[in-house]
C-alpha cells in the first residue's frame, strides 16, 4: 500500500466518524428544537413570542451555516469537520425547513461520491462512536483535541455551537456587505437589512442591480416587490415543511407524508404555496409567465413526483405479488378509453389492486399516479402526427384548489 493509499484511508476514517459524531449532534439539536416548541406552547403570548424569535434566529443560522454546501469550491476544500457540522446542521433541521432537507440530500450525494461513505448508514450507536473517536486520536494528530471534547454529547454540542457563532457572524459580514451593494435597489423598495437573510430576496435584488435596460429594471423590480410580499405572508425564511404539509394533504388527493421526504417535491409544493398567494394579493407575473402559468407548471411538477413515487412502490413489490401487481395493473388499464379516468374506473383499478398482497399506502400510491395519467395509454399509439391540439383548460389560479383536489389540469 502507498503512503498516499495510506492517507486517504486515515480521512475517510476521520469523515466517517466526524459524520457519526454529527448524527449524534444533530439528535440533540432536533430534541432541543422540538423542546423549544413544546415549551413555547405552555408559555404567555410575551413569552412565545420569545420563543419564536429564538427559533427564527436558529432557523436563520441554519440557513447560514448550510448556504456553502451548494457550492464545488466548498466541496474542493472542505475538512471532514466542516462537512461534520453541515451534516448535523442539515439533519437537525430537515424535518421542519425545505432548505435544510435540500441540503442533507446534496450532502449525501456529495459524500457517497467524493468519499465513499452513506450518511443514512451513520447510525447513534455509543460503542461505535467511542471506538471511532479512539480511532481518530491514534491515527489523526490534528484531531486529537477534538476527538477528547467529543467524547461526550454535550462538550460536541459545546464546539458545534462555537462553530455556528463564526459562521453567523461571517454571515453577518457578509449582510452588511450586500446592505452595502443594494443600497440604492433596497432604498427604492424600502427594504429592511435583515430581509437580505431570504435568499430569493437577494437574488432579485442582484438581478436589479444588474438590470442594464428599463424593461429588465421593471421585471426585477416586479419580481422584488413579490418577494417583499411574501416574506410579509410566510417571513424572512418562507413556509416550514409542516406548514407545506398540511396545506399540501389537504388540497392534493394522495399526497401523503412520504411525499415530504423529496426535496424535489417540498420544491413544488412551496411554488405552489407562493403563487397561490401571489394570486390572492394581485400579482400578474411578467410577460414571459403569468402567475397562473406559474401555479400550472408547479402543480404538474408536484403530481410528477406523486406519480414518480407510486411507480416506486409499485416496483418494490417483490416476487410473486410483483407480478401479480403488474398483471392486474394490466387489466384494469385495458378497460375502455371511453371511460378512463371516471370515478367508476379508479374504483375498479382500486379493486384490481386490492388482492395483490399490496398494502394500502402502495394502493394509494399506484392510484395517485393513476389519476394523474389524463388520457387512456392507448392514445400515444393511435394519435399518431395528426393529434389534435389539447382543449385548454380553465384560467385562474383561483380554480386551483379544485383542479388538484381532482388531479392535474388537463
């Protein structure tokens, strides 16, 4: 083995252990955080409003310390205790901001590529974590200190909270510097520093800034006064995933909790959230995309993913019942086109279903994707070239709420 082998095999030790360290950082932050939110259940109207605050900040700072984590610089010179503490940030708050989930797949992905290692394989198990700090101690100098203070939770929790002050206050940094830049574009449109913490926000004043003829000057600035708006609706760091959630379940036939766990679809089911309110305030959208164009692209996106998922559970169905799935799916797609996509034929595909050993979230699934298949398969075989252009729809995102409780527009 060469001393290069050698080396690489002493930093995918030490990644490895500083991720399971994380896993365990990443527990305490979300007991914490979920701590915070019971108290400030049983707390007077002064003090919740404390606590949300102190929640707020925690979810700015989140935002802060994982906002790198989208760049390939970062990846190029990050130390296996940087990607640590990202890790424990994105897993500690994954459940409840869209950001953050984003963030723990991205984190992930690069991991498994750049390193070999599965985070969702770094488990809390304490034997584990002692032999794996003991490992980095002995066969990494420059952990040493570290691997000492982590050897309890509460000293990791200790040196993770240190880290996160730097990283807010380079955030700060960075803020007064972006005040600074903006400074004409923030005065016209009366906007306070702190908004500059809402990315989307930064990004339409940037393109403001940058906006050399009138016409792009007055689509930036349309587009900043609809981001002031809703950081007025959902605040400074926008819906949290269960916000998304019961909002989502309550429209969408067949979305589920499950759902919530794609980045991709949490995606779809905020720009739905957003335009939907845009909507409701008045807002057109530009020349190039209406509002209502925006709620039609998102909400064929969110059932893509619903349809996507239901394959997936579909295809996990092993063995004898695997088929079995398949030939009864089969059947109940033969049924005639004139009726396809009838309440009555969802009942029979439901009943088709029903005896393949599938339980009833794989039924739910398989049917979600169903629905939102418009016409019956048998179509893309015999239109041919002269198919005939698609009815249009009705307009107005108003009509959206009944359309998705129904499918997607067709």
């Amino acid at each position: 083995m060469s001393e290069s082998d050698g080396m690489d095999d002493v930093v995918d030790g030490g990644l490895r252990q500083s991720l399971m360290i994380a896993s365990r950082i990443a527990e305490t932050l979300a007991r914490r955080r979920q701590e915070t939110q019971r108290q400030q259940e049983h707390l007077d109207a002064q003090a919740a409003h404390e606590a949300q605050a102190r929640l707020a900040a925690d979810r700015s700072a989140a935002h802060a310390a994982l906002a790198p984590v989208e760049k390939e610089q970062w990846w190029d010179k990050a130390q296996p205790s940087d990607i640590a503490t990202a890790h424990a940030v994105a897993e500690g708050w994954k459940d409840h901001d869209p950001a953050a989930l984003a963030a723990s797949e991205k984190i992930r992905h690069e991991v498994l590529t750049r390193y070999g290692i599965d985070t969702h394989d770094v488990g809390p198990d304490t034997a584990y974590l002692e032999s794996g700090i003991q490992t980095i101690t002995t066969e990494n100098a420059r952990l040493d200190e570290l691997a000492l203070k982590l050897e309890k939770t509460h000293e990791a929790v200790v040196e993770h909270e240190k880290a996160m002050q730097l990283i807010a206050a380079a955030r700060v940094e960075e803020l007064r510097a972006q005040a600074a830049k903006f400074a004409p574009e923030m005065e016209r449109h009366q906007v306070p520093a702190e908004y500059l913490e809402n990315p989307e926000l930064a990004q339409a004043l940037q393109t403001a800034h940058t906006a050399k003829t009138p016409k792009a000057v007055a689509a930036a600035d349309a587009t900043v006064q609809e981001r002031l708006f809703l950081i007025g609706k959902d605040g400074i760091s926008g819906p949290d995933i269960d916000q998304l959630r019961k909002e989502t379940t309550a429209n969408i036939n067949g979305a589920g909790e499950s759902h919530f766990e794609d980045p991709a679809f949490v995606k779809a089911a905020k720009d739905m959230h957003e335009t939907k309110l845009l909507a409701e305030g008045g807002f057109q959208g530009s020349q190039w995309m209406t509002v209502e164009q925006r709620y039609e692209r998102a909400e064929k996106e969110l059932f893509a993913r619903m349809e996507g998922l239901g394959r997936e559970i579909e295809n996990s169905v092993t063995g004898n019942d695997s088929g079995r799935l398949n030939d009864q799916g089969l059947k109940a797609e033969s049924a005639s086109a004139a009726d396809y996509g009838s309440a009555e034929h969802h009942e029979r595909f439901a009943e088709s279903l029903a005896g393949t050993g599938a339980n009833d979230t794989q039924v739910r699934g398989r049917i979600a994707a169903e629905r939102s298949e418009g016409t019956h398969p048998s179509a893309a075989v015999t239109m041919g070239k002269g198919a005939a252009k698609a009815k249009k729809t009705r307009t107005g995102v108003a009509v959206g709420a009944q359309r998705t409780k129904n499918g997607p527009s067709r």
